[in-house]
C-alpha cells in the first residue's frame, strides 16, 4: 500500500494539471500541450505554425519553489502549495492563476532565481519577468492572484524578426539574485539586471562572429552559428566560475573568459585564491625558458594578474587572506580595454563515437557539473587535501551523451592581434553514452522521429552525481557516482600506475525511469518538465510531466555518501616483523569461519538504492486503445519485453537461490560460533577454579629459581672481572693511594693522633660545650638590664605632666621677656645683637 505522504497520492486528481480552458467554452486551449509527437506531426516540431510558435527545442515548465509547485500552462502561471494538501487531508487541491497581462505568449521556459521571488519565462523569443507572491497565498479566496510582471529587452525580444530564446539562467553570483541571462540561437548571450534597467542588457556577449562580406564562396554550415545551450563552468581556484561554455547546433563547444555580471557579489576567499594561482604561474614560467611561447604566456598572465589586482582593490578593509569568506559587491574591471576572447572550437579528444544505426544528429544542450571529495582522514594526522573534477555533459537528438572531462581549464584570454592564441581548448572524452533510442526506434522504422527530440539535462539538487536526462521518449537517470569516485581516486593516487588501468574500464550506469512512447501508435508525449523537490516538508522524490499535462511521481531513497578512498598501504620494512604476542608456528588458524572473509553484497537485480523501478514505467499518449490490436511491431515489442522480463525473473531466481544459500551458511556458522563459545567458556572456567593453585604454585617456583639463577649471574660476573683484570692499573693504583691519604687526614694515624681531623671536631665540641653555659647566663643579665631600664623610663602620669606643662609655659613666658628687655637695651645702646636662638 502506497504511503499517503507520498508524491504521487498528493498530485493525483490535482486540478493544477488539468487542461487550460477558453473563455467562453468548455474545450481545452489547442496549444502545444497537447501534441503529440508522431510521423503526422513531426514538421511541427521542426518548423512554425500558423501563429509563429515554434514548438522545438527546450522544455521546462514546471518547478519547486520549496513546497509550492509552479507550472506554466500556455500564456498563464499556475500556483499550488504542496505542505497545505500534505497537512490538511480534509483540504480540496486547489491552485492559483498569476494574473499577468503582460504575458501574452506561451511560455516554453520558467527559471527561478536563487532567493525564490523572481520566476523568469521564455517563450518563442519573448522574456518577461514575474514576481511571485508571498507565502500565504494559498489561504487567498480569489482563485487569480495579481502579480507584478516586466517585459525583458522588448526591443531585442519582442519583435517578429528576433532571434528565438535558445536559453534563460540566472547568474548565481548577481547582486540581489537579480542578473538574468537570456541566449538567443544567433550567439548574443545578454546580461539583464531587473533591478537597475529591464530593457537594456548591461552586458552582451557574442558566441558568433558577424558576417563579413567576401568575394570568394565558403561553404558554412547554419549548425555552426546557432547556439542552442550554453552553461557557466564551476571551480575553487581557477577561472572556471569566471567562464561561460556556449554549444552550437553542430556540436562544437566555445568559451568566453572572463566573464562577471556587471553587479556581481562574489566571495572573497575566491578572489584571493585566484590571485594565489596566477602568481604560482607567474613564478613557474620565471623559472622556465625564455622562449617565444614563454613570452606569450607572460604577456597573458600580466593581463591576468592586472584582472584580479582590480578586483583585489574592490575588496573591502578587513577581508585580508584567511579571514572568513563574504560576499562582495564588485564589479568588472576596466583597467583592459581589449574585450574577452572567443575560445574554441574546443577538441574532444579522443573523438566521441557514433552510435549504431544513427546517422548522428544536432546537439540539444550542455551541462557542466564539478566534483570534489575531502580526503581529511589521513593515516599520518596530516591535512587533507581536496581533488576537484570537472564533467562536461553534451546531449544529442539521436539519444548519445558525451561524457567528458575538463582537464584542461579555460584561462582568462583577451583579444589581442599581436599574441593571436592559436591553441585550441580541449576536453578529454572518457565515453559516450546510449540512451537507447535508436535501438528503440529503428526496428519500427521510426528514426526519422529523433528529429523532434531535443533531451535536456537536470541534475539532481541532493545528489549531484545523477543526472536526469527528459527528451520526447521519456527519462533516463545517469548515475556517475562510481564512474567518479573511481576517477577521484585515480587523481588522489596518480603515482601508483598500478590503479589506473582497472578503474578506467568502469563506465556509467544508465537507467530508464519513464517511457513515453506508444510502439502501437508509433507516436509519444514529449517530457516537457522534471522537478525534483529539495525541501524537508516534501519527500524526496522526482516528478515528470508530459505534453499531455500528466504527472509521474517516483519516489527516491537518499543515498549514503561514499567512503573515501583508502590510503595506500606503507612499503614493507625489511627485517624481522613478527612481534611477542605473535605466534611462532605457521600452522593454520585456530578457527576457520564458513563465511569467508568478505562481507555479502546482496546482487543486483534484488538492490535498488536509489528507489528507482528496474523497468521503466509506461506513460502512453492519450488515445491509446484499451483492447491490444496485435501488429508486427507490437508482436516484436512484447517478445523483448517478455525477453528481458524473462531475463530477470531468471536473475532474480538464482539471486533468491543464492540469497536462500547464504542463510543456510550463516545458520551453520550460527551453530558453530555457539559450540566454539561454549568451548571457551568452559576453557576459561578449568583455568579459573581448577588449575589456579597449580599457576601459583608454579609462579612460586619461578620466583625463588630467579632469585637463584641472580646470585650465581653475580658470582660469574665477579669471577669474569677477575679473570679480565688480576692487577690494577696505574690510574686505580694512583686513585687506592689517595684514598689512603685521605682515610689518614681524617682519622689519623694512630689512636692519639692529635692532628687528625677526627680529635680535633671532638676538642671543638668540648670547648664548645664548656663556653656555652657562660654566655647564657651573660644573655640573661643582660636581658634583665634591658627590663629594668625600660620600666624606669616609663611615661609620667596625667597629674604631673600637667603640672610640668605649667611651669614649662611660665618659664617659656620669662624667657621672651627678658629676651624683649635685652633687645630694647641693646636698641638704646645703638648695639647689634645677633638672632637670638629659636
């Protein structure tokens, strides 16, 4: 039984998918929903109707702001929050229409911008941004919502002339979430910033050179001037998030570097670990050759190490390397005049393969993906270092998917006709992948169909590592984690040759996970969406949405993450490695277990570990028959199902079997490990109770044959040291002698010896003890005298000392008299008397 908080029992029956309806009937909307892509309709896919709506290349119109689903259903936006039916069971599904009458076309593709409130959309060649409601807006009565909405460059997207959109992104690092990216198919990538002006672009880079007018005939492709994807590269310490990777319709890739927003919040630690990487270069390349090349590539790293020394400057006091990385505000220097370089075509090294049976076809889009794996658990305690990976991902129509590798970073590169750069980038192919849609369609005659297919790429939010690839047939997962991990270990471990050659044959495990295409009808709904939800309040799972607005929900299983690959083990040291607590013997062990030494893997057929159904689930268009009508093909198409369904019942079988087997052995060894332990046991109480008196008594023994065995090791040392040296040497002979001397002085010769030291320490103490009666009874007399004098000197009482205060003011009082009558004599007499004293 299905869990009730699973996707598909909250989407199904929800009327958020149900068809757009006209104003004034019943009927739904004939639009591009609703066709099918079949032989009939197949030059719709290719060329404009009536109305000048083209109906190929990208799809995605559906996706997850946290718990609401947003869905563009023709000109219109639809609403719906997810969390509200999860919780409130009793609840109606309902949605909300964004009322925007500025949108007057239908919508091909929606973006959302990293903060959730701005929801660009694309149409043939038009761009218009929405701003999204605010959370609550479910418990809104009014079914339509009025949203704000903006034209985006109307002068070079809304005219009938302009190029078609071949791709919207919004730039992760744009001030605000606000810098918005639109390609056209003629090369111009565009920079919108909606926050500062929505008409024109701050920035446009061109992926296609203009035209010029020669003489002679060229015979050029249109597959090479029209861009149908491009994506922004990734990377740490390099110029890979300054990089913008644009694919044309023929397959060749170009790059554009450097590239930033015109109001660009990019973090600082960045910045200073660019700078750090330019100048390793610079100082590398001082210590090389001075060569034509060198000077070349001295010249480049001056124009470099001139970039990121403006942005340097921009960076705000207090962001010094290694404070604590922030987002700053900057903006593209202008200190080089010369605008980026186009690099490329890029190399694809060794050349891809084409599939069998396909004539091969346009490419549809480009994805590149960066890995990087931690390795902090050193054996030694030392840092750990990170290896980073670059993966390059190119879809085609005919179903391949170019597996590639970015071994060689793009640089930074300006125009200059004086150091023309005539290296072209390369990317090192590891393999090209089979969706199998040839091998689907070419048994029905039906490759011609491929033509509509335009397969689109989505990686997963949680788990980078698989990737969902949606096209006109249905979904296929890819699933690099082991192709990764193995080539991450191959980096880490580069000096042991020995690792590389068996890791290099893992390749990428494909998956189908949904079919859209009928074989009796020879016709399919083209996936038009694929959303994966990143929020705790939904499960996690993956949603798919055909043409005909029919969902398919699967749920996943989050997967653990991958150990790290172990170090490798120390070389042997020569010599004896045994230690004490080894045995001596080679004898085998002392218990051998039924199980081996590996752990059991449960197989394949019967894992599952990313939730995923082992057969691709059916999601036919509308209209099909209820009652099978049996023809060739049909009859063809059930044999190899019924084939490959017979295979794994098969598998599963002998998995079963094997399953089966392997517990009858864990019981047998069950058994075994229990009749061992009671052995033990037992093993372990005789020594504990009966033979413990018997290791005592043994110990004792032991003990008292030791004590023997030292006494006899002193006397063979003794007798050794004898038998080495008899006679004394000189120096031993000179060191008994002054011994001698030194025994003498202090005893003395004889017994009444009176210049021994030992008669005279015994006079001292005599002396000693006759003297000291003396001088303490000396010590207390004079100790009594200090006591009497100190009582006859004591203070007078109050009576008498007023008494003596008295007579000392009188006498005081008759001294100034007479000292006045001798001045006044001595004034008469015409005298001088000296001061008298004070």
């Amino acid at each position: 039984m299905e869990n009730d908080d699973a996707p598909s029992v909250i989407l199904t029956g929800h009327p958020i998918f149900s068809p757009s309806k006209a104003s004034s009937g019943a009927q739904p909307i004939k639009t591009q929903w609703y066709t099918e892509l079949s032989s009939k309709t197949l030059s719709q896919f290719m060329n404009d109707n009536e109305d000048g709506a083209s109906l190929s290349g990208r799809r995605q119109v559906m996706l997850l702001r946290d718990t609401d689903l947003i869905l563009a259903a023709g000109k219109s936006v639809r609403m719906s929050s997810l969390a509200g039916t999860k919780i409130q069971r009793s609840t109606s599904k309902s949605y909300k229409t964004l009322h925007t009458p500025n949108i007057e076309f239908d919508i091909h593709q929606i973006a959302l911008n990293k903060n959730g409130k701005l929801l660009a959309v694309a149409g043939i060649s038009q761009v218009a941004v929405i701003v999204l409601p605010r959370a609550g807006y479910s418990r809104l009565v009014p079914e339509t919502i009025d949203c704000k909405s903006v034209q985006i460059g109307q002068f070079y997207h809304s005219a009938r002339s302009a190029p078609p959109v071949a791709k919207i992104e919004w730039h992760p690092w744009g001030e605000g979430d606000s810098t918005l990216m639109v390609m056209t198919v003629d090369g111009k990538l565009r920079e919108y910033d909606i926050s500062v002006d929505a008409e024109e672009p701050q920035q446009v880079l061109s992926f296609v050179p203009e035209r010029r007018n020669r003489k002679s005939f060229v015979a050029e492709d249109s597959a090479d001037r029209e861009v149908v994807s491009f994506t922004l590269g990734k990377g740490r310490a390099d110029w890979g998030p300054l990089t913008v990777y644009a694919l044309m319709r023929s397959g060749d890739i170009y790059s554009i570097c450097p590239y930033m927003p015109q109001n660009a919040s990019i973090p600082s630690v960045y910045v200073h670990s660019l700078e750090c990487f330019i100048a390793a270069k610079q100082e590398y390349l001082s210590q090389g050759a001075t060569s034509t090349t060198s000077k070349n590539l001295s010249t480049l790293y001056d124009y470099q190490h001139k970039y990121i020394s403006a942005l340097i400057k921009q960076l705000p006091p207090g962001t010094v390397f290694p404070s604590p990385s922030r987002s700053v505000l900057m903006h593209p220097p202008t200190t080089i005049k010369s605008p980026p370089a186009r690099q490329g075509p890029f190399l694809l090294q060794p050349s891809p393969r084409t599939l069998e049976g396909s004539e091969g076809g346009d490419a549809t889009d480009i994805t590149y993906l960066n890995f990087s794996q931690d390795y902090d658990r050193d054996i030694d305690g030392e840092n750990g270092m990170t290896e980073n990976l670059g993966v390059v991902l190119i879809t085609y129509q005919d179903g391949k998917v170019d597996f590639c590798l970015d071994v060689e970073k793009v640089e930074a590169r300006w125009e200059n006709k004086q150091n023309p750069n005539g290296d072209l980038p390369m990317l090192a192919v590891y393999e090209t992948i089979d969706l199998g849609l040839v091998s689907m369609l070419e048994p029905l005659s039906s490759l011609d169909l491929l033509q509509g297919n335009y397969p689109a790429c989505l990686p997963d939010p949680i788990h980078t590592d698989t990737i969902y690839v949606y096209h006109a047939f249905g979904v296929h997962a890819l699933h690099l984690r082991p192709v990764l991990h193995s080539l991450i270990a191959m980096l880490h471990n580069e000096d042991d040759a020995s690792s590389t050659s068996s890791d290099i044959s893992i390749n990428t495990a494909v998956q189908p996970i949904l079919s859209t295409f009928s074989v009796e009808r020879k016709s399919s709904n083209p996936v038009v969406a694929v959303a994966i939800p990143d929020d705790v309040y939904l499960p996690y799972s993956i949603l798919v949405l055909t043409s005909s607005m029919r969902v398919t929900t699967f749920t996943l299983n989050p997967q653990p993450d991958p150990s790290p690959p172990t170090a490798p083990k120390p070389l042997p040291v020569e010599g004896p490695t045994k230690t004490s607590l080894e045995l001596l013997d080679n004898g085998p062990p002392a218990y051998v277990s039924l199980l081996g030494t590996e752990s059991w893997k449960p197989p394949q057929i019967l894992s599952r570990p990313g939730g995923l159904p082992s057969n691709p689930r059916l999601s036919l268009p509308n209209g099909v028959h209820t009652e099978l009508v049996l023809t060739p093909d049909t009859m063809r198409y059930l044999a190899t199902t019924v084939a490959h369904i017979s295979g794994q019942i098969h598998e599963i079988q002998l998995a079963h079997r094997g399953a089966e087997g392997r517990t009858a052995l864990q019981s047998q060894e069950l058994l075994r490990l229990t009749t061992k332990c009671r052995e033990l046991i037992g093993k372990a109480e005789e020594i504990k109770n009966s033979r413990i008196k018997t290791s005592e008594a043994r110990l004792y023994r032991a003990q008292e044959e030791q004590k023997l065995l030292i006494r006899r090791l002193d006397r063979m040392l003794q007798t050794m040291m004898e038998k080495a040296s008899p006679e004394l040497s000189e120096y031993e002979t000179k060191w008994f002698e002054e011994l001698k001397r030194m025994k003498e002085d202090v005893i003395g010769t004889g017994k009444y010896d009176e210049g021994s030291l030992a008669t005279r320490t015994k006079l001292l103490e005599k002396e000693f003890a006759r003297l000291m009666p003396s001088l303490k009874a000396m010590v207390e007399k004079e100790q009594l005298r200090k006591r009497k004098t100190v009582e006859a000197t004591k203070s007078l009482g109050f009576s008498q000392a007023f008494e003596l205060g008295e007579r000392s003011n009188f006498e005081r009082a008759r001294i100034s008299e007479v000292e006045n009558d001798i001045l006044k004599l001595a004034e008469k007499l015409d005298i001088t008397l000296g001061r008298p004293a004070s």
